[in-house]
C-alpha cells in the first residue's frame, strides 16, 4: 500500500503518519474503518471535494475555545465552528465533544487553493 494510503491491520487502521513518518495514529473505530472501506474516508481537500455533497466521517484532534479540528485520514482537517456543532445552544464545547471522538459531519465551505475547510455537525445540515 502507498505511505500516505490508511491501511487496515486485523481490527485496526493507520489513519496518518506523522510529518516524519515515525510515529503513526491508528485507529479500532468501527465507524473509520467502515468509512475506508466505503470510499468516503477523504485522505486530501481534493477527495472533500469531491465527497463534499456526503456525510464524512472523522475525529476531533483538537479543541479551541470557538471551534473544534476535525481530522480524516491522511491528514486532512477542517473545522467546526461552536455554532455549527449542534442546532441547540451549546454553552462549553468540552461538555459536547472530546479529543478522538468520532464525529459526523458535512462540508459547509471548502477552498483547496487556500487549504481551508468549515464542517457542520448541525442535525438540520445533516438531513439532504
């Protein structure tokens, strides 16, 4: 398999390797695992581009006061803003989303050229 292709081992995937490639990140998440398999596990911003209109699939690799950073594979990450994690207020981030949780999302906006990608996590974004 390609270096920068996730590979999946016996009940377990390696979803990216660092900048350096000594230190991958796996996965045992059913629901990544599945998305790999069902080809909507996007690697680059060009592969959200062109799942954009799918519910991806990814995993929350950091929290700021104002917005979550969402990972897929290959490292590829966009970001949701507080008021795009649910169609409720949402007082304290923390309360709602933790570090590697598995998160559901779409694409709300999406440039390549300057690399920067919105999600919505938002129930009412969700339904097509």
């Amino acid at each position: 398999a390609d270096q920068s292709e996730p590979v999946v081992l016996e009940g377990a995937m390696v979803i990216h390797t660092g900048e350096n490639s000594d230190v991958p990140t796996l996965t045992m998440k059913p629901s990544l695992i599945a998305a790999w398999s069902d080809k909507v596990l996007p690697q680059s911003l060009a592969d959200v581009e062109s799942l954009k209109a799918e519910q991806l699939v990814g995993y929350v690799i950091r929290m700021a006061p104002n917005a979550a950073i969402v990972a897929f594979a290959g490292g590829a990450t966009g970001f949701v803003r507080k008021s795009r994690l649910s169609d409720e207020f949402v007082p304290e981030m923390q309360k709602f989303l933790y570090l590697g949780q598995t998160v559901y999302v779409r694409v709300e906006e999406l440039s390549v050229a300057e690399n920067r990608l919105s999600l919505t996590m938002r129930k009412s974004d969700m339904e097509v």
